[in-house]
C-alpha cells in the first residue's frame, strides 16, 4: 500500500505519488522544530510493540504500518501511514504497537519533553491527530461492518489520489477513467489491514477481475478499468 503510481490510459501518462504528498493541514513539519532525520529501508522496524516510548515521530517520505501482534501469533494492522502523518504517542510508557516501513521511508524524530514545552508543537500535533482519527473512524466501519469486497473494494480506492469519498467529482474524462495502482504490501499484509484471510483476499480480487472491474499486471500492480465502478463497490453510496 505504499506507494501508488497513477498513470492516465491516454497517450499522455501521469504518474502520481499519493503517499509522497504531505497533507496541507497539518501546518509546518517536524522538521522546522529541529527533530531528528532517520533514514529507514524497507521492511525496517522503526521500534517494536513494547519498547520505551521515549519520543514521537513525523512521516517525511515513504509509508509505513502500524501493527499489533496477538499472543497466537496473529497480526492486526492498525493503520498505514502517509507522510505527514504523526505515530509514537502512547498512553503509558511503553509503544502499544510495532512501527515497520513499507518502502523506504524517512522519519522526523523529536523527544516527549520537547513536545510538552512547545505549544506550537502540541498545535500541530492536534491537527494531525484529528485527521488521522477520521481515517481510522473509517477503517472501524470497514472492519466492522463492510463486507469482504466492499473491504477491498474500499482498500483499493484509498490508494486512488483525489478520488472517492464525499466530494468527489468524478474523473476528468469519463472516456478515462482508468488508472494503474503499485502495491508494496503483500496480500497478507493486505489480508492483516482488512481483518480477512489471505485465501479471501484472494477470492475477492479474482471475483474483480472475472467482473472486469480490475486487470492484474503482475503480482504488485493493478490496473483499475474504471474507477468509478470500483468507488461504487465500496459501500458508501
């Protein structure tokens, strides 16, 4: 789910980054308030599930996900991270979730006790806060109440930019409205985000393709027919 290319079907393709632009909400960066640079891999843990939580962190670029693992062995995916987006509070002294990247990513770092000194800090902080709390009101009601395509349905089209949702126009063109989406999240890391099994994961984007809703290009890229037809597969209208 990191990263998304999105590319036009007319002659002139256009590629767009959804997961590499920085919400205009969230006012300045960590990075103006002198934070710390980290440069991570993918597939790098930035800290486990456990681990003191001694500081907060900004997503400057790449994506990453926030997981909880069940004493079975389970795994939840809490949240997926967009760069702006702000992850590490907690609500004891210890990180309740494990924070790995998804591409390479790089992070803004600052200490507890510099956010507790700055009101400029804890403004920003409440922006960002209340903008990823609406994403995860919506992945409750995905959770708890949308069916199995409606889940991916609705996965695929958070990785659509500037589509979806209240508001939405539409496309441009209704003539093209086709789009190619670049996964780097496993079907079972999709399988964990969805509350679903891999096999159903599955099952679903090949019900998809038999419908002629998506084109599978390889094993990390779809190709979206009309994405319209997939935003009505969602559960919102």
């Amino acid at each position: 789910m990191a990263y998304l290319q999105h590319e036009s079907t007319g002659q002139a393709a256009i590629r767009h980054n959804a997961f590499n632009h920085v919400s205009e909400t969230t006012g300045a960066s960590f990075a103006s308030f002198g934070a710390k640079r980290a440069s991570f891999d993918a597939h790098d843990v930035i800290y486990y599930e456990g681990d003191p939580a001694k500081r907060i962190y900004e997503l400057g670029s790449g994506t990453v996900m926030l997981f909880k693992l069940l004493p079975d062995g389970r795994r939840q995916v809490v949240e997926v991270l967009r760069p702006g987006d702000i992850f590490g509070l907690s609500n004891g002294d210890e990180y309740d979730c494990t924070a790995e990247t998804l591409t390479p990513s790089e992070v803004h770092e600052i200490d507890l006790k510099q956010v507790e000194a700055s009101v400029d800090l804890q403004r920003k902080l409440t922006r960002c806060l209340t903008h990823q709390m609406h994403v995860l009101h919506e992945h409750a009601v995905l959770l708890g109440r949308k069916s199995a395509i409606e889940r991916v349905a609705s996965f695929l089209m958070y990785l659509v930019p500037n589509r979806g949702g209240v508001g939405c126009t539409g496309p441009a063109d209704e003539n093209n409205d086709g789009c190619d989406i670049h996964l780097h999240m496993t079907r079972q890391e999709i399988a964990d985000y969805l509350g679903l099994t891999i096999e159903t994961v599955s099952r679903v984007v090949s019900e998809l393709k038999r419908r002629g809703v998506i084109r599978i290009d390889r094993a990390d890229r779809i190709h979206l027919n009309k994405v319209c037809s997939l935003c009505q597969m969602t559960g919102i209208h």
